[in-house]
C-alpha cells in the first residue's frame, strides 16, 4: 500500500514508529539522525550514507 506523503506533517518517527506503520527493520544500519538525513519520502532504497570521518572499521557495517 502506498501512503501520500504530501500533507503529511511531524517527524518520520510521529507514524513510522512500528506501531502505526514500520519503522526501521532488524537489519537497519543503527543510528539517531532522522529518516531524512539519509531517504527520500520518493525513494526509501535510495539511502546514501556520509562517510565523512570513519576512517577504519570498515567490516563493523560493511559485513555482508
């Protein structure tokens, strides 16, 4: 099912909370920054990360 994000208002979290709707899934690179720093309410698959100052440890996130 697809929802219209247009009107909708508040932080991702206030629904995506996996409750009301999904939130992150089990395998969800953990962190505290908001859905937006990183997705699109367009395209979810479509994530990009910041590598700006990892610098080693690369297999902590990099496993599969």
């Amino acid at each position: 099912m697809n929802f219209d994000h247009t009107e909708a208002r508040g932080s991702c979290s206030t629904c995506h909370n996996g409750v009301q709707a999904q939130g992150k899934g089990p395998t969800h690179l953990e962190t505290i920054s908001s859905a937006i720093a990183c997705h699109t309410t367009i395209g979810w698959s479509g994530a990009v990360f910041s590598h700006v100052g990892v610098t080693s440890n690369c297999a902590s996130c990099h496993d599969t």
